[in-house]
C-alpha cells in the first residue's frame, strides 16, 4: 500500500473539482485513485517529469512532486516513474493515491497545547507521543495543525491554512519532544533557511536495543523508501542514486542489561531517519515496531524476562524516541533561542 509523506498528500489539496477521478487496480491488487491526469502533446520536448508537473498542478513545489515520485504515486503510461523520467510527446502522466480524493478543510479542535514558548513571531510545543502533527491519510483530524487552528482562532493575522504559516519541521507520531512554529511568513522563511543550512541544534534521545560499538559514533546513509515495504524507510550506500543523503551523530548516555540509552544529533533531517539508521547499525530503537523493536532481540527469552520486557512495551507502547533539545537564531531579533523538553514522565527506561 502506498503511504507517501504529509507533504505528497497535501499535493492533493489543489484539485480540480471537475477531474473524473478512475481507479487502477495493480498487479499487487492495490485500488489506486487518480488525482491528477495530463497528457503531452505531440510537440512536447523530453523534460523531467518533475518539471513537467510543477507546472501544471497549481501551488505544487518540485520537492513535492518529487516526493510522490519517490513514493511510487507518479506514473507514464501505467507505470511508476523516478522524478528524473524524461516525458515524451503523448505519455500519459498521472498522479495517484490509496484513496479518494477529498476536500482538504483544516478544522479548530480544543486540543491542550503544551507550550513552552510563544511571541509575536514563533511558537514552540511540546507534542505528546500519538499525535499526528499534520493532517494526512487516516488522520483527517485530531492532530497539532487542528490544534494551532483553535489556538489562533482569534488572531486575525494566522491563517493555518496559509502555507507560509506554521509549521517548519515535523516529527513522527509516535515521537515525543519540541517543534518550532512559525506566525509570520518572514519568520518561516527564516527559519526554514536555517533548517535548510543545518544551523539548528536538534537532540534526540532514544532507547536502543543493545549496546553500540563504538559507544559513540557517526551513521551516515542514504535514506529512501524501502523497496520491500513501503511504511519503511531503508538506508542504501552514501553517494548514490537511491535515496537522499542523511547524516546521524549518536553517543551512548547509559547502558542497560540489554538496551542503552543513546543521544542522537541529526545533521540532515530525513523521514524516519533516527529509527532507520539506528536499526541499519543493527540497534533498532526498544519498542519500534515498524522496525523490528517491538520483539525481544537481547538476552534468553524466559518466561520471567518474556513478561518482563512485555511489561515494559505495556509501558512505551511506540517508538522510545524524544526530541529533547531545540535550537535556533529568533528569526526577529537574531537571538540564540535554545529549549529543552523534560523527558516523558512515567517511562521506567528514561531514567
């Protein structure tokens, strides 16, 4: 099943009301919906796919079709395409989904905020673990957007709709700790550079199956989605042509019988990235299970340390990941803003 990113899903937000929108049913027996549709004319010159519909879907960026490319939602003449397919006169170019198209309405909720600071220019949360932070595929609501929507509900200036609003970065459900959201356009446009330059301070903790060696170490992969499932990511060879360069910094903090407690600093910002490179190295993170860390993969399974590690999934039953620490220069004042998040209360493994 084809899960492309937040961002391939809003693509899905300026659409044509009067498209016809036919299902394709795959070889693998997926039921595709066709959301966009073009087709070259007779006279049309090889040009990338990419740049083929960036020009043709309004208010689409390049790194979003991009991602729908990469998600296996672009396809010519019936087929998947990378963004670098060359488009020929008379290919058929559609863009598809696992589900209908919908009408994208962000709407208010009264979600609790904890928010640990906010001016006039930015905003920074603390999201809990299990809260989706943008709207997407099965998660039309309930999530950190809907919340901001009712947050600045009486400020006439915020428009979470206006994507020269709000959000600059993202992190995973499952994940706990610190996002930055901007109020203004400037400030996204500032801190998204910053973001883009990696002059940010991120720190990650994370719970790991087993013992690292060395303690303290540098992963660098490429990452992109894996061939084998699609709700992964895979780490392939740095320098090539699969994937998108991603660089983790990790040192272990303490260590445990049979986990440790690692400190990861990012210098890329890839989806999934900690959780993919931490189980590349062969450490995948305690309780991930999407890749492999819900199971017991240190020490004999008996009956009394079976229920024990049950217990403790019981007790992080998602990904023990947390962004701890947030840094960055106040997109107004040039101030060195820096914020850190306690670690999640009631989780024996964080101590």
């Amino acid at each position: 099943m084809i899960e492309p990113d937040a961002d391939v899903q809003r693509i899905e937000t300026e659409l044509n009301p009067d498209l016809v929108e036919p299902t394709i049913v795959t070889a693998e027996g997926v039921e595709l919906y066709e959301h966009f549709r073009f087709e070259a004319d007779k006279g049309q010159e090889l040009l990338r796919v990419d740049k083929f519909l960036v020009t043709r879907i309004p208010k689409s960026s390049r790194n979003r079709i991009q991602q729908a490319a990469d998600a296996g939602c672009i396809l010519v003449n019936g087929r998947p395409v990378k963004s670098n397919y060359r488009v020929k006169p008379l290919d058929v170019v559609q863009i598809v989904m696992d589900r209908p198209r919908y009408e994208f309405e962000i709407l208010a909720q009264d979600i609790p905020l904890d928010i640990v600071y906010e001016d006039d220019t930015v905003l920074v949360v603390n999201k809990p673990a299990g809260l989706v932070v943008h709207p997407g595929h099965g998660n039309y609501s309930g999530t950190l957007v809907n919340a901001l929507a009712w947050h600045f509900k009486d400020n006439p200036d915020y428009d979470v709709t206006d994507p020269r609003l709000g959000l600059v970065h993202r992190i995973d459900k499952d994940t706990s700790g610190l996002l930055v959201v901007a109020k203004t356009p400037d400030a996204k446009t500032a801190l998204g550079r910053q973001f883009f330059n990696k002059t940010t301070q991120r720190e990650y903790l994370a719970v790991v199956w087993g013992h690292p060696s060395p303690a303290d170490g540098r992963i660098e992969g490429n990452i992109g989605r894996s061939i084998r499932d699609r709700l992964q990511m895979a780490v392939y060879p740095p320098g090539g042509d699969t994937g998108k360069p991603a660089v983790t910094h990790y040192s272990t903090v303490e260590s445990f019988a049979y986990t440790s407690l690692v400190k990861c600093v990012l210098e890329t910002g890839r989806t999934h990235q900690i959780r993919a490179h931490m189980r590349h190295i062969g450490h995948p993170l305690f309780s991930d299970a999407r890749y492999g860390g819900d199971q017991i993969l240190r020490g004999l399974k008996t009956a009394k340390y079976t229920q024990f590690v049950q217990n403790c999934f019981e007790l992080c039953p998602r990904q023990a990941l947390h962004a701890r620490t947030l840094g960055f220069r106040h997109p107004k004042t040039g101030q060195e803003m820096f914020f850190t998040a306690p670690r999640p209360p009631g989780l024996w493994l964080w101590h």
